[in-house]
C-alpha cells in the first residue's frame, strides 16, 4: 500500500487531508508538528510527504531542508501566507509541488495522484511511461502538470493562467506527445466542428501559450511541423 505522510498543525486540517486520502486507499500517517518526523521518514521511507510551512517549533522549510539530505521523494508543501518567497524558497529546497490555503482537498488529492505518477514514470518502462502522461485526470508533461478536472496548470508548482481555449489546446497536444497533428484537425478539438474562419487562428492561439509557458521556463514547448501544424515535445532544462 502506497505510503503518505501529512503534516500540518491545524487538527482539522489535519484530519480533512488525512480521510480524503485515505478515500483513495493510501496509508495515511499524521503528525501536528515535525518534531519526530524526520526519524519517521527514516525509517518508514513513506511515498510521499505533504508538509505545511508555519509550524511550531521546527517550520516545514527547515524540516524540508533536513529530507532533501537524505530522500528524493515527492514533497508538497502547503502554505496559509501565499507568498511568492515561501513558494519560491520551498522550491529552491527541493519542493515538487507547492499549494497555497485555502484549497480544494480534492485538487491536494490530484497533486499527490501525479507527484506518485512522476515518480513512478522515472523508474518504469517507455510504455509506462507514456501511460502516465496520457491520465485522463493528471497530464504530466517535463516540469509542467495539467489537472484536467480542475482546468488547471502548473509549471514547477507555479499556476499558469490560461484562457479556455488555450487550455483546451495545451492539454490535447500534452496528451499526445511527440505527434504532430494539422491545423484543421486542432479546430476539431478545441472549437468543434461548428467552427467558420481561419484555420490560422490555431497559430495565434499557440503563440499566445508558448508566450505564457516560456514566462515560467516550461520544459513542454509546442514546436511547428512545418507545412503541416505542431506538436508537443518535452525538452531538457
């Protein structure tokens, strides 16, 4: 069974995170402060670790400090403040996603869902690979992650505000990886078949997402096919 750790010093948030995890059958392990989580983690070696900031005692960015020593397991902190800095530090420490409160407990359950896949899709074969990153609800695509349920992205846990239209053509292309698909054939996808004009607006539409993806350093770019349309493809930082 699939091992979580949550930490947070609020008893009902605590509990909340805690019983929506354990709705998707993880082993869910809790404590109020990270005053022994750090031999917990030694020696249990969970899944995954979902860590609140402001802490008493030792705060989740100290704490954070200490695991990255000695695990490489998936971390998502939470935060009240909502600081860029606190979200910035965390990944500079080695954060792999970062939520702000108040949030949906269900969108925390999907950033855990895909955190797991990531980690899973680093050690498994090509076509497992590929599994992962065509999860009807989760898109992981290099640093970027879709959650499709919630019509949200995020790059290296940083929310990319996009509009529908952009959304709905970034998510089809990030599920379809490496295949180039026509101008005519994205119309069908995003504007559905009762489009009239241009097909040439699918070339605005891509400008406008590789301006906003490239703003947060995405690893996903869109690529022109040229005489034919784009593709998606993943590349190294």
């Amino acid at each position: 069974m699939t091992k979580i750790v949550v930490v947070d010093d609020d008893v009902f948030i605590l509990q909340l995170i805690s019983e929506y995890l354990k709705k998707e059958s993880y082993e869910v392990t809790s404590f109020s402060s990270g005053k022994t989580l750090v031999e917990h983690i030694r020696s249990d070696r969970p899944d995954c670790l979902v860590l609140d900031i402001m802490m008493p005692g030792v705060d989740g960015l100290s704490l954070l400090t200490q695991l990255r020593e000695f695990t490489e397991m998936p971390i998502i902190m939470i935060s009240a403040r909502g600081e860029e800095s606190d979200r910035i530090h965390g990944l500079e420490l080695g954060c792999s996603d970062f939520l702000t409160k108040p949030f949906n407990p269900r969108e925390l359950v999907g950033r855990v869902k895909a955190m797991l896949r990531l980690t899973k899709a680093g050690t498994s074969a090509p076509d497992d690979k590929e599994a992962v990153e065509t999860d009807r609800d989760v898109c992981l695509a290099g640093n970027l992650c879709i959650f499709a349920e919630f019509r949200k992205v995020t790059v290296d846990g940083q929310e990319v505000n996009l509009t529908s239209r952009e959304f709905d053509l970034l998510l089809f292309l990030s599920n379809h990886l490496e295949r180039p698909f026509g101008r005519e054939h994205l119309i069908q996808q995003v504007w559905s078949y009762d489009f009239i004009g241009d097909v040439r607006v699918v070339d605005d539409l891509v400008k406008r997402i590789r301006k906003k993806l490239a703003e947060y350093h995405s690893t996903l770019v869109i690529n022109t096919v040229w005489g034919f349309g784009y593709k998606a493809t993943v590349q190294e930082l």
